[in-house]
C-alpha cells in the first residue's frame, strides 16, 4: 500500500460505466434533468471535461448515487 493514504487509487465504482445512477439530487442547474446540460448525470459519467452544477444549492448540494451491486467503500474524494 502507498505510504500515504491519500496516495491510494482505487477503481471508481460510482461511475455510470460500471452502472451506478444518480437516485436522487438536491437540484440541477436551470431545472433541467439529470441528463441536461450541467445535470447531475455528468457527476458520474467520468468525463473531467463535463460537470454537475446544483440549482444555485451551495455548500447545502446533494446527489445520491446509486451502486449496481453492494460494495465495500475504502474511501470517498470529492
């Protein structure tokens, strides 16, 4: 294991590709859904390119991810 814990790199199980979804979220950007334009359907899709942005939100924004399978977290970067 890396010295540091912040080091460690794992596989990222809350992506859509692996089949997570959004369950639920405080808001979108504009209204739209999920899967508009700044929806939360980007927080996921691993595309660093692409982002969630919350209906105005601040620090109070939530999203809920929903896994295919139970899995065992080690960790959480946000």
């Amino acid at each position: 294991p890396p010295a540091d814990p912040a080091d460690a790199v794992g596989d990222n199980v809350a992506l859509a590709a692996t089949g997570a979804r959004v369950g639920a979220v405080s808001g979108n950007w504009g209204g739209a859904g999920n899967a508009g334009a700044f929806g939360a359907d980007h927080a996921i899709d691993g595309d660093p390119q692409s982002e969630w942005s919350s209906a105005g939100d601040g620090d109070a924004a939530w999203i809920e991810v929903v896994l295919p399978q139970i899995e065992t977290v080690d960790g959480l970067d946000v």
